[in-house]
C-alpha cells in the first residue's frame, strides 16, 4: 500500500462566490480545509465567511489586459506552489469551477489515488466539459449538487490540464500546461469543468 502523500490545492477567483463555494467543499472534504488556499484576486473583496478554516487571503489587484493579467496570475500561482512543495508532495491548483475527480468504480478518494500514482514533474486528469442540454435540462439550482443536475459533457483537450505538480515548476496560462516538461493523463483520473454548463 503506497504511503499517503501531503497534498494541497489552491485557486484565485474575483467576485465568484458561486464556483468558490463548491471548490471549498468540494477539495475541503477531500484534502482538509486546512490545506487549501485561496486567493482572492483584489483587496475590494471580502474572504466568505465559509472559508473558516481555508488559508484565504485577498492580494492587490492583478493589473493589465486580459493575456498580462493571465500571465501575471499563473507567475504568482506558479512561485506558491513552490513555496507549498517544501512542505507538501503534491499541489493541486485549478481554477474554481474545476474539479479533479477520480472514477467512483475504484472506491478511492482523491487522496489515495494520488499518493498510489509515481509522479516525476506533473499529472492530468482527462478533462470533461460539462454542458447542459437545452430543452432536456433546465437551469441550475444552487444547493443541489452539479452532476445531480447535468448529464452530458465532452472529452476536451483544453480542459486536460496538468494541475497536479509534484515539482517546483512553471505552469502555462490557465494550469493548461508545465513549461520544459511532458504531459502526462493518468488513468481513471478526470478534470470536470463546469464553466459553461447553464
């Protein structure tokens, strides 16, 4: 049995209590509330009361266009969890409406899953773009969960992203990718972003 690994995850958002609130829940009950962190993007926001317990904090503003403040971010994102990797094995890091997902059929938390893979530099999950099929389901409702509520996604090249690092490296724009490294899925391991699904 492969000993458990120290994993974290961290995200940044601005005005988006909606997907945050979830990402809490969601990476709190399988990591420990105590090992995320959150970053949210301008002083003018204030840290949820739900993230008691989460390593929230508000930063200056991220300036520039859409591609500087891009770049700017992930640079940011990118030298955090560095500093993380001293202290944990592995880093998740995702934007909010995304969520790493093993295949329920292994009975396996994340955790666990995780600390079995042998990861060198980084590992994806394949990424699934949940949508909502017009006519057949309808708007969403915000204290039920996602999947109860939508059942058609695509396999999506865009959303398999490498947001598991086991080592201090770059990540591109968005987590889409590692600078200088390899891309690496990992079976039975899913990416499921849920950005445009109402």
């Amino acid at each position: 049995m492969a000993m458990a690994k120290k994993i974290c995850a961290l995200t940044m958002v601005r005005n988006d209590e909606f997907y945050l609130r979830k990402w809490v829940a969601y990476y709190g009950a399988e990591l420990g509330y105590e090992n995320l962190y959150v970053f949210l993007d301008g002083k003018d926001q204030e840290i949820p009361q739900w993230c008691e317990g989460v390593n929230a904090q508000t930063i200056d503003k991220i300036k520039g266009n859409r591609v500087e403040m891009d770049k700017r971010r992930i640079a940011f994102m990118s030298d955090f969890a560095s500093e993380l990797l001293k202290r944990y094995d592995l880093v998740i890091g995702t934007d909010a409406d995304e969520f790493l997902i093993v295949d329920p059929k292994l009975g396996k938390s994340l955790p666990e899953y995780l600390s079995g893979l042998d990861i060198n530099v980084s590992v994806s999950g394949l990424g699934v773009d949940v949508g909502q099929k017009l006519g057949e389901e309808g708007d969403i409702v915000e204290g039920q969960s996602f999947l109860s509520q939508r059942h058609y996604a695509r396999l999506s090249t865009r959303y398999t992203k490498a947001v598991v690092l086991a080592e201090p490296v770059r990540w591109g724009s968005g987590f889409h990718r590692v600078k200088h490294h390899n891309f690496h899925i990992a079976k039975d391991l899913y990416l499921f972003h849920f950005g445009y699904f109402d």
